[in-house]
C-alpha cells in the first residue's frame, strides 16, 4: 500500500460521521436559530454556512489546523508552540457551548486515533478539535491541504444533518448545498494554508448570540 492510499484511508477513517467523537451531537448553535427562526430554509441555511467559513469559527478553526499541523510536521516538530496553540485555542472558544463542543470533540479523537500506532506530538488530552486533528494529520504524514479540505467538509456536512434532523431541508437539499459549496471551501483552505495566528478574529455576533442561547433552551435535540 503506497503512503497516498493510506493517508485517504486515514483521512476517511478520522473524518467520516460514524468516527467516535459524538459530532452527531452538537449543532454550533443552528437550533436555536432554527427555533428563533433566523434559519427556515435552504437559502437561510446556506447564508448561515456562508457567515460562519468566511468570517467565524470555522475560519478559526481552518487557522488553527493550519498551524497545528505545521507545528506537529516533521520539519518543525515543535511540542512547546503545538502547547501554545492549543491554549490559545481553548480560550477563542467564544461561548460556553461552543468551547464544550469543541474541547468534547477533540479529546474523544485523540482517543480514538490512538488506535493508529504513529509517533505522536504532545498535546493536551483537553484539547480544541481543529488542534487535535491537524496535530495528528501531520503525525501520520497527510498533506495538509487534503486534510484540511475534508475537515472543513465535514464540518459542512454534519451542520447539513443536523439541519435534516431540525426539518429545515431534506436529503436533496443538502447535497445540493454541499456541492455548491464546495468552491468556498477550497478557497477557505487555500487562504487558511498561508495564514498564521495573527489571522485569527471573528464577527459572527448572530452565530455567536444563538450559541448563548442555546443554553436555556427548555427542549433541545442538540448540545450546542
């Protein structure tokens, strides 16, 4: 097996809905959009999904991959920085549900990855998911541009499923909006790949508020 072949099996294995870091779980504050009604349809949606990669956390967390991974590679292999990200990540979580989703999810991949015998960066078993997984690409030798592109798709996707389960689109829909939105997140990959820490910032405030919100809800399908 070529190392090309095993980075895609890596890739599909970590990545994929079924991996056991519980992404079925959290929603990053769409239900309680959905529930306030600033997202009814496909065309809200795909507004929402827009907000959030070109200017929220998912920008962030592109720029934190991006740097975790340079700082796990093996021409930098730099534990000390890889530390430093990963604090710094923890502490951009903006709400409190935001950063039990992504401390939740990056603590139960490092888990689950363990199962892959590699050589391995040190990092916090607290750890921000976008850290987590860049850290342990560059550790088992995935290109960081593939890595990140399927990250942030499934990002986009698990946000589309939950959509499914809060009856704001169907099936069709969703793959509609996945494949439309495949130029975006390329180019989200290629700007984060050149980023560094100084590129961090959001202004998300609506994402930002609903996720505050989210926390009262009386009935609620999703942790976050």
């Amino acid at each position: 097996m070529t190392d090309d072949s095993t980075s895609l099996l890596r890739l599909m294995a970590w990545l994929s809905p079924v991996f056991p870091i519980g992404s079925f779980a959290y929603s990053s504050g769409l239900e309680q959009a959905s529930n306030s009604g600033l997202v009814k349809d496909a065309e809200d949606l795909s507004d929402w999904l827009s907000d959030f990669i070109k200017f929220g956390s998912t920008w962030n967390d592109a720029v934190f991959f991006t740097n975790a991974w340079r700082a796990a590679s093996k021409s930098l292999n730099d534990d000390e920085k890889l530390q430093k990200i990963a604090a710094l990540a923890e502490a951009m979580a903006g709400t409190r549900e935001r950063h039990q989703e992504t401390i939740a999810q990056g603590a139960a991949f490092l888990k689950a990855a363990d199962a892959w015998s590699m050589t391995q960066s040190e990092l916090p078993k607290q750890c921000a998911l976008p850290v987590a997984v860049g850290a342990r690409c560059a550790n088992a030798g995935i290109d960081l541009t593939p890595a990140l592109l399927t990250y942030l798709q499934a990002f986009v996707s698990n946000q589309l499923q939950a959509a499914i389960r809060l009856s704001i689109i169907g099936q069709n829909q969703a793959l509609e909006i996945l494949a439309k939105f495949e130029p975006e997140l390329i180019a989200l990959a290629e700007k984060a790949g050149h980023s560094s820490l100084d590129d961090l910032g959001s202004f998300t405030i609506t994402a930002d508020i609903s996720s505050m919100r989210h926390e009262t809800m009386e009935s609620r399908i999703f942790q976050s």
